[in-house]
C-alpha cells in the first residue's frame, strides 16, 4: 500500500509558446490538508486541470495510491474519486440545488431512464445536513449566496464519493465568519477520510487547515514543508523569489487642496448619510464588513445606479452624474470589484482592454489611429508592468494579477483626477499585491485623489491616509492614519456612531 493518496513526478505540460507546469512534484497523503500556494501564473490552474483530467500531462506519470494513471477526461477522473470546486463557482444559476449536486451523475431508474427526482432530493437534503447546511435542495441556485454556493459545490464532490478534493481559493469571495464556516466543513471531510488539496493565496487559510505546504513559482516545482517548520518570510521568498522587505510602500506624497466631497449622499434600501472628502494626493479607504454598502456607494459615484439623496461637489463645484459616461468626463474612474465580468473584456487583447475608454482622443474623423492606439497600449502596459509575450495576448490568457494591472492600466488612459479602486487586490497572490500597492502610491504621487475599498484590514491600514468605516449603509467612524489599528476599525464596522466628518 502506498505512503500517498496522489503523487505526481516530474509533470510538464506545455502549450504553443507556454511551459504552464515544468518538472512539477506533489505528493498528497491519506486524510491530509496539504495548501498549495504561489504566484498567479505559477502553474496552479493547469496542476489542477491535470489532476481532473482536463489535460494530459506531455512528461511525467501520475500515481493514484501507488499505481499510475492516465485520464482521458475530466469523467475518468470523477469515477476515480477526484473532484474539483474552483474559485469561480461553476453552477447552473437557473438550475434548482439537486440538480446542480447531481448534473452528470443523475439517478436514474434502470429500464425506463426516468430521473429519480424524490431520490435525489433526499440524498441532496442529508448530504447538505452533514455539512451543516439547511440549504433547501429544491432552491434555485442564483438565490444562493457565494458561500451557500461554495457549500453546494462541496456538496456535489460527495455526492460523487470523491476521495481527493481540489478546492481552489474557496475563500476569495467569503466573509471571515463564512471563512471560519467553510474551515470547519474542510476539517470535517478529512476527519472522514477525504484527502484535500487547499489552494489559496491568504496565508491565514495555510495556518488555519494545512499541515503540509507545497509551493510552485513560475511553473516549476520549489519545494514541500510542514507548515509549523517554515516562516512567513520564508514562505513568501519560496513565492515570489525575492524577499518583499515592504509589503506597503511609503508614502511621502504631500496632502492638497481638497478635490471632491460628498454630502448626505443616500440611496433607498442601500446606503443613506454618507458624507466624506478626498484630497489631491490622498489615498481615502473605505471599509467595513461584507453588505456594508461599500461597493454600493462607489458604483453611485461612477453613475452605475445612481444615488437618490445628496450632493457631489468636484473641486468646490457641485457635480451632476446619471451615468457612467458623465463620469468619465468629469473626470471620475472606477475599477470594479469583479474584473473578470466587469472590468475587462476577457476575449479582447490587453491593447484594445487599455485603450476601450480613450477610442475618441485617439481617433481621426471617425477612424482609429491603430499606430498610436498600439503605442499608448505598450507604454501603459509596461507602466504597470503587465507580464505578457505581447498586448495582443487576450486578457483571458493572464493571471488575475496581471489581469488587474490591465485593468489599472485602463483608467490611465482617461484624463482622470478621482480614481475608485474596489478590492484592487482581491483574489491576486503576495507579489502581485506589492506590485499593485507601488502603483497605487505612484497614482497618489501623480495627483490623483483615491478612493480605496477594501475589507481587508492590514491593506487599509497599510495603505491609506484617512479611513471611512461603514456598517449596515451607514458610516461610522472617520479615522486619521495615526488613530487607526485594526481593533478600532472592527469597533466601528461592527456597531456605534459615527464620530466625526472631515
């Protein structure tokens, strides 16, 4: 009998112009949390797609409890007991709970091939009740939350039997407390026997589950550790290749003339009484817990569903925005949470995803000048240092870091004064956010007035010059960098009043 549920030895995998895994090693035991972490880019997403059998490996061998295996297809690897829940959840929005756990392994009765329909409601009822969850089955699944839905997708690997679960960045889009929820099902499923493969970026999920951590970086193999045995600092160095000193750059800019202000600004059912400046230069953050209105506020401001009560002033004047495109012009620009349904357009290459808001000024009597279109596309791309082979490669093809540098880069190419960055680094690993807070202070160095939202606190706090705390669509606290710690900020986000406006 082997030591290993799963081991995987020297594993390549090249597409045209691409090595995406070369040389890899994994070695998964029997009823373990193993984390696997690096950069985005570093060959997570094809290991995964190897291992379900999306891709055949072009080098190595696969060995499933000691003897090798060669999947044809993703179906070969479910009956062989390995399931995958991905990032972004893959579901059927108008399809009912059951029918998403059981989809490609329907009961059905032998002879007629009618669904068991009464059958599959059960099974899916007591395997949801086993994960704690009183998800009714019958539910469609759009009326689910994310963390409902990262609990279904669970549900569907054990209702496939599996015995090795691949669960890629299943916190990304999950409150702390949905975190803590999601932890307690993982060590229940190991505590039952499954072997798990935790891929994540927060070293917080690593700490919390996982005794063993493997790290990949530029598609290679680095090594394996228990995680009790190495330091973050390590860690980070197997990451990213280099010791990131700073996380949070320092910042030096000088504070200026107030350049745009809210007052009682207030939209039905979502957020009422929200007052706040920003000033030339200054990086203005906006927190608090999932739901707080956040995110509600900002698209507002960018005219996406615009507020009902208030008003706007830009540099001392009052300001009118019914859309989007009032906005842009009155020089506004916003970077949505999603960048993948939001910000960019995936099957468009990193040039025309830079340039889709400049099309006018670098435009001719009604023609694009494709010369300087091009020109303006390479200049920013490399500002913010896009990895790519060229600005012709589609945004599709990046990793989400890179992704988010394409759309930063996007809002350069507008003439812009106030940019609102939401989550700017959410779901991107350690070097990448580093990457991404230098061009946040650059943008801050240059003039610009920000709006920063995030939930995450050590970000906030790293980050900002002033910190807006709302709770519930309402402010609570408006803090100064030096009054500001991480147990204040949770006060404020998680009850009392607002304290004072600036």
């Amino acid at each position: 009998m082997s030591e290993y549920v799963l081991e995987l030895k020297g594993i390549t995998k090249k597409f045209p112009g691409v090595t995406a895994l070369d040389q890899v090693e994994f070695k998964l035991k029997p009823g373990e949390i193993h984390a696997l972490m690096g950069e985005n880019g570093a060959g997570k997403s094809t290991f995964i797609k190897v291992i379900t059998g999306v891709h055949a490996p072009d080098e190595g061998e696969m060995l499933l409890n000691g003897k090798r295996i060669d999947f044809s297809n993703p179906r070969e690897a479910q009956a062989a007991g390995i399931a995958a829940i991905y990032q972004h959840v893959t579901n059927y929005p108008d399809l009912s709970v059951t029918e998403n756990i059981f989809m490609g392994h329907e009961k059905i009765q032998k002879g007629t091939r009618r669904l068991l329909w009464k059958e599959m409601h059960i099974e899916a009822k007591k395997i949801l009740e086993q994960l704690g969850s009183n998800i009714d089955p019958k539910m469609e699944m759009s009326a689910l939350s994310v963390a409902q839905q990262q609990i279904v997708e669970i549900a569907k690997a054990i209702s496939t039997e599996a015995k090795i679960i691949i669960m890629d960045e299943p916190t990304a889009a999950l409150t702390a407390r949905e975190s803590e929820e999601l932890y307690k099902i993982t060590e229940s499923l190991r505590d039952q026997g499954s072997s798990i493969i935790f891929i994540s970026h927060r070293f917080e999920d690593m700490y919390r589950l996982a005794s063993q951590v493997t790290v990949f970086r530029d598609s290679k193999y680095i090594g394996s550790w228990k995680v009790d045995e190495i330091s973050n600092e390590d860690l980070i160095v197997a990451m990213v290749g280099r010791k990131i000193t700073q996380v949070f750059p320092m910042k030096t800019t000088e504070i200026q003339e107030e350049v745009f202000r809210v007052e009682a600004l207030g939209k039905i059912g979502y957020f009422a009484d929200i007052s706040f400046s920003v000033h030339k230069g200054e990086i203005l953050g906006l927190t608090g817990l999932v739901g707080a209105g956040r995110t509600e506020v900002c698209q507002s401001l960018f005219g996406i569903e615009p507020f009902d009560t208030g008003k706007v002033f830009l540099k001392q004047s009052e300001i009118t925005i019914q859309n989007p495109k009032d906005a842009m012009k009155l020089g506004i620009g916003y970077l949505p949470e999603d960048r993948q349904l939001q910000g960019l357009v995936l099957d468009w290459g990193i040039g025309k995803n830079i340039t889709l808001p400049a099309l006018t000024s670098l435009s001719k009597n009604g023609w694009l000048d494709e010369k300087k279109e091009a020109e303006v596309a390479k200049s920013l791309a490399e500002k913010v240092q896009v990895k790519a082979n060229s600005i012709f490669d589609l945004a599709r093809s990046l990793s989400g870091g890179n992704q988010q540098k394409v759309a930063v880069a996007k809002l350069l190419t507008a003439n812009l004064d106030i940019i609102i960055l939401d989550e700017p680094t959410k779901g991107v690993d350690v070097g990448a956010k580093s990457a991404i807070y230098d061009i946040i202070n650059d943008l801050a160095d240059q003039g610009y007035a920000i709006i920063l939202v995030s939930s995450e606190m050590p970000e906030v706090l790293g980050m900002c010059d002033r910190i807006v705390v709302m709770k519930e669509g309402r402010m609570t606290r408006i803090l100064d960098k030096e009054e500001a710690t991480q147990e204040v900020i949770l006060e404020a986000a998680m009850g009392g009043q607002i304290s004072s406006v600036r």
